[in-house]
C-alpha cells in the first residue's frame, strides 16, 4: 500500500472507495437505499419481476398476514436452476466458465455453463431414478469436488430439498441431521482429500447410515480412489451418471417451495435445520452478489467458503450461478501443500475478487506476507471477509498486502437464518473503516436496540435486531415451528427478528459487531453452540458435569475451553484429557474439539446454581479473576484457575 493511504488509515481509520470503483460501481449513489426505503416492498417485486425467469409471474410481493411466518412472492412459479443454467445456454452464454475448479493435489478442470447444465441435467435424472422427487430431502456429504454444487443444482432441478453436511462433520453429527430432516438419499464420496491425507467420507456415511432408516439409497462419487466397503443401497455416481437421461426438464416450483435446509447451531445441543425457499432466497442471493462485490462479466471471483456452509450456498453456488459469473472453486485448505497456495491460484488465474475469513486472514498473516509477494496478485480489485467480526489489524494487512491498498474490502455480515449479506460496504459508495460493516444493504432495517428492545441512540450499543422482512431470510426451522418463533421472534416481538448479535454504532451510525451474545461460540467461523459440546462431554461415562466456553484465539477468533467434572472413581490424567477430547471429535467433529480441557473439582455457580462463564473465560485467557462475590464457594475457582496454570506454563 502507499505510504500516503497508510499514514491516512492510522490517522483517521477510514478508506474512501476508491475513485476507480466509484466511477464504474453497479452501486455508486443512495438512489437504491432511498427507493427501498420509500417503499420496500415494492422495491422488491420490481426487482423479482426484472432480475428472475418466472414461469409463473408473481402478483404479491410480501405476505405479513401471519407473522412471523412471513411469505414472499407467494404465487410467483421458477425454478432456480433454470435461471442458474438454463437461461444463461439460452441467451448464448452457454460457453462462459462456469467454475474453474482445482483439486487439491493439483489438477484443474474448467466447466462451462453448458458443460454444468448438462451435468445437472443428468444428475437430476440420476436422482429422480432413484426414487427421489418433489419434496424429499437429500443429504449431501462430500468435499469441494464439482459434485457438490452438481448434487446442489439437480436436488434444485427436481425440487428435492439438498441438506449439505460440511465433510468435516463426524457419524454422529451426519446421522442426526440425515434422522431429523428423514433423508432418502445420501450424496457421498470414497473420500475427501484434505491437507494431503483422505478423509474416509464413505465410511463415516455408512456409519451415520447404519443409525437412519429414512436412507434407501446412498450415491458415491469416486474421488480418492481408495477401496471402499459397498452395500446393496450404494451406487456410484459415474454409473449413475452415465445410464441417466441426459435430460431433465425443471420441475415448476412455487416460490414459497423449500429449496434447501442448513443445519447451524443454537444455543441447545440439538442443531437446527433452517429452512429457506426459492424465489425470495433466489432474489436476495442475485441483487446481494451483484450490489456487493460489484461484479461483471469479465471477473474471475473465487469465494473460498466450502458449500458445507451458508456462503458456499449463496456466493459459491446460487448468487454467482444466476449471475452469469465465473467462479475458482477449489477443493482444499490455504495451508496446503504450502501458505502460498491460494496466491499461487489468484495469480494463475487472474483472480479478481477474493472473498474468505477473518480465521484465514489472521492464519495467513502469521505465515508471513514473503507468501503473497511471491506472485502477482495485481489482478486483484476487491476483496471481501465474512463469518467473525475482522480485527482492524488483519484488516489492514489485507488491504495492504493482498489489495496492493487499491482493493475496498467488504465486510458482510449475515447468518445462515438471513440467507444474503445483510449489512456490508458497498464497495463504489462506502467509506470504509477497518473492523466495521458500515451499515445495510438496500431494503434491510438493522435496529439495535437495548433489553426492552428500545432503539439505542448513535454511538451506543446493544443487541442487533433486523424490524423487516426480507426475501431471503429464513422460514422456520424444520420440523419445529415452535422453536423458530421462540428462538428469533419472541425476545421483542413477532415483528422483530432477533439476531443473537451484539453491535454498537460509532459517532457516523456506522455498525461494529460485537460478537455473539447468546451460547454460540464462533470458531474459524463455524459455529458451535456451548451445549452441544457439553452434552457430548457428559455423554462420556468419566464425566459428571461440563461447561465450555469460546476463549480468545489469536488466529480463530475463539478457541474451545472446556471446564470437566470427573464421576467419582476417575483419575484426572492427561490421557483421559486426550480421551475426552476426542469423544467431542467423534461426536460432533474435529473443528469442535476443546483445545483446553481442564478438570474441575467442581464449578463456578452462582447461589442459585447458574454457572459464572465470565469467571471461566477469565481463567482461560489468563486474566486476573473478575468478580466472584455471589459465587457459592469462591474457592473452587482459585483450585480450577491452579489446574489452567499448570496447563498452561502459567505457574
Ligand atoms: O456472529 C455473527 C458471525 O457469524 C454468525 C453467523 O454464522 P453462520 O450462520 O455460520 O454464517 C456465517 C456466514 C454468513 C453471525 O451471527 N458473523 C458473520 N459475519 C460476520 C460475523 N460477525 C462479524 N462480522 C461479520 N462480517
């Protein structure tokens, strides 16, 4: 970055757009805020009407008749593929890349638009052979190989409802979400290449299968080639794939129809599948994309999210897919083989906006910036984070080293629940500040507001809270309406969708986030709720009680502490800390494994029995103990803080 823009952030900490961008910038004035606001339901039906392929045009925009169960679009008819593949083959766009894919030991593999539709296309009849139609659920378990967004768009094609497993989840984990949502069919791989080694995705699907009735048939994509165990309800996709129709017509679907479920966290242990449907995810998925990284036809965009999470959905899969974009969609991690990977890719490509997380920022920072400066990442003109709130440090190493200081960052903030970016710069109108997500997009209302769901004046904090609909946020939770309305839209009302946020505004109404400020806790941006890691925890027969908490972690974000009381009769030794350690593994996946476990005589409780996470946190960060005047017995924390040191090398 120039000595000049340098001196500047350190000064004042804020980074106009660039006049490039301003020039040139899909959004470059308030002209969009300002239609939104004066009328923001018809700013979306417009907006459906022009940016959508409908079969059926819709003649309503939102329903609020019965809120919070809001509706959009409601007799609108599309299918997302169609406007994903379809339309773009038909208006002769057809051999524009789709995906440049790369594999992790190396290979590329370059799929047009057409080349993607006619493989959805026969994958979609590769399902609909299998038994699989209309409103059956699929679960999809496999790594970033094309497949993926393959078995994605076909679920979509035939209106099969796709329920993506981050392969990094254990048996347990995939069986409760495969048992939940009653999936028919299972979309797997032999494996998974990951940092050099196979992850068995084959057997841990068949061991998650043994435990689900639903599944009669599981499909297998080969991909690292190693011998697989093989049941009567297997088949692999190549041969699927080769016997199937080469057509599929899109199966009409009604706007309100769902499109897929996505199990995140909440704050007890039993995750929560939450349900989004077609036509208003598919619009808030375009016009996002499009406001927000600015992009045209020539851009090569790689957002490096696997489409295990809700960013891979969104801005891997459907928002650039309908946006006639070309994608890098790549199968490992930034570390390997070397840090230098992911500029190696941007350079080779000619990558010109780059979308990841702060956990890899921070994690890339620390290799050092000698791996960026061995390629040319000149090619570069935006680049985005997203998933944990970015610390103005790695911020501006970013801007600095990966953006050469001429690329805006677009900090977006949003959930799995909302679907698309909620709050973000825009990148030809926004004056950026490190560490903020400056304010919301077109049509969205961000109120923060205080206990009693008061607005809180600029300049103060509280919970953030979104008090409109809008078309893509989420429709309930599967199978349980009840928790949906109890989770985000009874704390101030059915009106006000509460986002389990905390969030401040500084002096310009600028928002900052603050962080969770229910029991999630956000590691590398996953996130995991503190009961369910508990109840795993108890769920070994050596353990009494647990309680974990999200301590700070240089590089994640937070790191897992968990605090253990042992059943009477057990030794508190470093094997058993390294046993439990790996129940977690086993039971929910490895990125949930505590990387402090310590043994507690017993816990900090409060007289009436609530335990004192703060005086936790406290002990897991090293600080000097916070207040412990209303604990039970003061003394425990000092018995659990000497365990911490020991641990720690803190003695
Ligand atoms: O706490 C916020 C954090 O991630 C949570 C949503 O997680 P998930 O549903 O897994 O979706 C992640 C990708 C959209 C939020 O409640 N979060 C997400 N983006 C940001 C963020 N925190 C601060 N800044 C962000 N940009």
């Amino acid at each position: 970055m120039n000595e000049a823009i340098e001196a500047h952030l350190q000064e004042t900490r804020t980074v106009p757009p660039p006049e490039a961008f301003v020039r040139a910038a899909r959004v470059a004035d308030r002209s969009l805020h300002e239609e939104a606001e004066a009328d923001f339901e018809g700013f979306w039906m417009r907006r459906a009407l022009t940016e959508i392929s409908w079969y059926r045009e819709p003649t309503e925009s939102l329903d609020a008749s019965n809120p919070p169960f809001f509706t959009w679009f409601k007799d609108g008819e599309l299918n997302l593929t169609y406007n994903c593949l379809d339309r773009h083959v038909e208006a002769g766009g057809g051999g524009k890349t789709a995906f440049t894919w790369i594999g992790e030991p190396g290979e590329e593999r370059v799929i047009s638009y057409a080349e993607l539709l006619a493989e959805v296309e026969r994958a979609a009849s590769a399902l609909k052979a299998l038994g699989v139609g209309k409103g059956d659920r699929v679960a999809i378990y496999l790594g970033m190989v094309p497949e993926l967004p393959v078995a994605m768009l076909a679920c979509a094609r035939i209106g099969a409802i796709h329920s993506v497993v981050f392969g990094g989840f254990s048996a347990t984990a995939l069986a409760d979400r495969i048992q939940d949502a009653t999936c028919r069919l299972v979309i797997t791989a032999d494996g998974a290449w990951r940092k050099g080694a196979i992850i068995p995705l084959k057997d841990i699907a068949d061991e998650a299968v043994a435990q689900c009735p639903s599944v009669e048939h599981v499909l297998v994509v080969r991909r690292t080639e190693q011998d697989v165990a093989w049941h009567d309800r297997d088949t692999w996709w190549h041969e699927a794939m080769a016997e199937a129709d080469p057509r599929c017509e899109p199966e009409r679907m009604n706007a309100e129809d769902p499109l897929f479920m996505l199990y995140t966290s909440g704050t007890t242990a039993k995750p929560k599948g939450i349900l989004h449907t077609s036509g208003g995810y598919l619009l808030g998925a375009i016009l996002s994309h499009r406001w927000v990284f600015d992009i045209r036809a020539d851009d090569v965009y790689w957002c490096t999210a696997d489409c295990g999470w809700v960013t891979g959905h969104t801005y891997v899969v459907y928002g650039p897919l309908a946006n006639h974009a070309t994608g890098i969609l790549y199968e490992g991690t930034p570390e390997y083989p070397t840090w230098e990977r992911h500029w190696e890719i941007v350079d080779r490509h000619k990558v010109t906006i780059y979308y990841t997380a702060p956990t890899a920022i921070r994690a890339l920072i620390k290799a050092g910036e000698a791996a960026v400066q061995m390629y040319d990442t000149s090619s570069l003109r935006l680049l985005g984070t997203v998933g944990e709130p970015i610390n103005p440090e790695a911020w501006i190493w970013y801007h600095e080293h990966v953006g050469g200081g001429r690329c805006p960052i677009v900090d977006t903030w949003w959930q799995t629940e909302t679907g698309s970016v909620v709050l973000s710069p825009l990148p030809g109108l926004s004056t950026t500040k490190p560490g903020s997500a400056i304010g919301p997009l077109p049509g969205m209302k961000p109120v923060i507001v205080d206990e009693r769901g008061n607005p809180v004046p600029i300049g103060g904090g509280g919970y953030l809270t979104l008090q409109r609909p809008w078309p893509s946020m989420l429709r309930t939770i599967w199978g349980d309406d009840q928790r949906f309305v109890d989770t985000y839209w009874s704390r101030f009302g059915p009106t006000v969708y509460f986002t389990g946020d905390g969030a401040r505004t500084d002096d310009d109404g600028d928002i900052w986030l603050l962080g969770r400020v229910d029991d999630v806790i956000n590691v590398a941006g996953h996130r995991i709720s503190t009961t369910e890691i508990e109840s795993s925890l108890v769920g070994h027969p050596a353990v009494a009680e647990a309680a974990a908490i999200g301590a700070h972690d240089e590089i994640k974000g937070e790191h897992i502490a968990a605090f253990v009381i042992l059943r009477d009769g057990n030794e508190p030794t470093d094997e058993l800390r390294g046993e439990l350690a790996q129940h977690v593994a086993v039971g929910i996946g490895k990125f949930a494994k505590p990387s402090l476990l310590l043994f507690a005589p017993d816990l900090p409780k409060t007289r009436s029995g609530k335990i004192m996470r703060r005086l936790l946190k406290d002990i897991a960060e090293g600080r000097e103990l916070g207040d412990a005047t209303t604990l039970r017995d003061p003394a425990i924390v000092e018995a659990i803080k000497a365990d911490a040191d020991r641990q720690l090398g803190r003695a």
